[in-house]
C-alpha cells in the first residue's frame, strides 16, 4: 500500500516537473523569439542543405510574407540565380569548414527592383557532438552609410579629376594615355576575378600613373628624336614626382605605391628602384604590362605608333624575366578574343 502511494506520489512530482520544464522551455523559446523579432537585422537559421529553419520577424518583412510561408525555402527562392549562389557557396564555406564568414559587404536586389548595401554575418550551428548542422546568418542595412561613403568617394573622385583637367591641358597626349592604360588595367583585373572596389583602385592609379609629368618640360615631353642621358633621367623622375606627391595622403589601396613601381621589372631592370619579383605588387605588374600595350600602339609626339604586334611581341618575349607572365597571359587572351585589335583605341572618346 505504501508502496503505491509512493510512486502515485512519485509519478505526480515527474509530471509536475515535465510540465515545470515544458513551460520554462516555453517561455525560453518565446523569449528567443521575441529577442529576435526586435533585432533591427534580418536573422536567419538554415539547415545543412542551406533551407531556411527559422527567421525572425525583420527577414520575413523585407519579403513581405508570413514567418511560416519562408521555411524550407532558399536563397534562390528570393534572389537573382547569380546573387544566390554567392549566398549559396558562403553558407557551403562555413558548412564544410566551421569557419565564420564576418561583415561581408554585399548589393542585394530587393523585391522592389531596387539594391541595397548590407554586411552579412555567418557562423555554424553545432549539436551536442560538436558537428555542424547548419549556419545562422545576420544581415544588417548600411544603405544609408554606403551612401555616405559614396558621397565622400564622389569628392575625392571630383578633385582627382581636376587633377586630370590640368594634365590634359598641359599635355593632352600624356591625358589621353593614362585614360588608355586605364581601360586595359580594367579589362585585365576583371578578368583575373578582381573585386569592383580594388578595379576602382587600380583605375584610380592608371589615370594617375604619369601625373608626374606635369612637372617635366614640355620641351622634353614632347621632344622628336631621341632624348639625352639626362633629359631621359629627367623624364624617369616622373614617377617619384607623382609618388611624392601622392604619398602624404592617406589613401584605403596602395596607389601611390602602385604608381611608384609601375616602371619596375621582375628582373631588377625596371626603374626607379630597381625592384624586382615579389617586391613588385600586383596593381603595378598589371599597370606594366597595360602600359607597354598602350604605349607601342599609339602614336607619341616623338614616334609613330610601333604597331600591336610589336606590343604582342615585346611582352611575350619577356613574360616572366620583366612582366607577369600570367597577367601577359590574360592580356594576350583578352587581344585574341578582340580579333587583335586594341580596343583601347575604339573605346577612347578623346581619339
């Protein structure tokens, strides 16, 4: 009889208890919920095969649909094919190597058809057993900040064009062959898979690689025939001019240090410093090899224009010993693809 009444006394407490817990756990997944739903952020759970679990209330609003019609779908439920594969392979990173992704910058196309800038964070979810089963992502809006910057880039961008302004004045071949290397320095980096912000960069440096000429003679700028061993020193000083003239600025890229080493070659040959390999940085390789393409198929003051094949020539000849052999590489390809002609000369509307 005791016995009994033991365990209906027992049974009781364990049910009492289960429902103790069953409430706390409750009110712990509400209280999760609701956190989430305040957050100003889109946040989004998704399992192993990247299906959304769980979102909270901000994430379903850009949308416009209800929490439970999001579950199980993906990325490219809401985004362009493109757009949600880049989302797709980065939840397939964090997946694979339990390595965070944090404040990635990114455009997304919204719903509206317009874009908005965010910075997205991703991390693994792991079960008791320390194995990944999914990711959790948070995604905050810096549209207003992105047009902040982009504001503040205009104005830089506005005065290094009236630094332009005054090259092209002074001396509008000079003005014209940066304009030329630029194209060709943006062709190459997207082709070697450069991201938009770092091709801005490396344009920024081409159409500011020869500004140091503005403080060379004309006389000898423009001088027919061949140049004296001075006069040619003179004419090299171009590029320390420019890097003096850049480098107490601060800038986010290296692009006085790009300008600087644009004459530089793989084999020590290159001047002003005589660099040579890993020393010399990817931005000035590029500006090399674009520089010698636009330089020995435009016609110069001093010469006419050497011709493409010369160009092609020069650069296959010394690919490795004195340019990049890749970027050459790319180069060549992007001229065979044009049917050998320089598109920098088609494309220039200074011509």
């Amino acid at each position: 009889m005791k016995t009994s009444k033991s365990k209906r006394k027992k049974r009781k407490y364990t049910v009492s208890k289960y429902k103790e817990l069953k409430q706390e756990l409750s009110f712990e997944k509400q209280l999760f919920q609701s956190f989430l739903d305040n957050l100003p952020d889109a946040v989004y759970f998704k399992d192993n095969k990247n299906r959304l679990i769980r979102v909270n209330r901000f994430y379903a609003k850009g949308f416009k649909m209800k929490l439970e019609e999001i579950i199980g779908k993906t990325d490219f439920d809401f985004f362009p094919k493109d757009q949600a594969q880049k989302m797709f392979d980065d939840d397939n990173y964090v997946l694979k190597t339990g390595s965070p992704i944090i404040g990635k910058i990114e455009r997304t196309l919204l719903p509206n058809g317009t874009h908005n800038c965010v910075t997205t964070t991703k991390i693994p979810i792991r079960n008791r057993n320390d194995k990944i089963i999914g990711t959790v992502g948070i995604t905050r809006d810096i549209t207003e900040y992105d047009h902040i910057e982009q504001g503040r880039l205009n104005m830089v961008m506005s005065s290094l064009k009236v630094l332009d302004r005054v090259l092209e004045i002074r001396d509008p071949y000079t003005f014209g062959h940066t304009r030329r290397v630029s194209m060709i320095a943006e062709k190459i980096a997207k082709r070697l898979g450069w991201d938009d912000d770092r091709i801005l960069e490396l344009r920024l440096s081409a159409e500011l690689h020869d500004l140091g000429k503005i403080l060379i003679p004309l006389e000898i700028l423009n001088k027919p025939g061949k140049l004296s061993e001075l006069e040619f020193k003179m004419i090299q000083e171009h590029v320390k001019r420019c890097y003096d003239m850049l480098k107490p600025h601060a800038f986010p890229f290296p692009m006085p240090e790009a300008i600087y080493q644009h004459h530089e070659r793989l084999d020590g040959k290159g001047y002003p410093r005589g660099l040579r390999g890993d020393n010399i940085i990817p931005e000035a390789r590029i500006l090399a090899v674009s520089d010698v393409l636009e330089a020995m198929t435009f016609h110069r003051p001093y010469r006419a224009a050497l011709g493409l094949k010369m160009a092609m020539k020069e650069l296959k000849d010394n690919a490795g010993p004195k340019y990049d052999k890749d970027i050459v590489d790319v180069a060549i390809k992007i001229l065979e693809e044009n049917n050998y002609e320089p598109f920098w000369l088609a494309q220039d509307p200074t011509i």
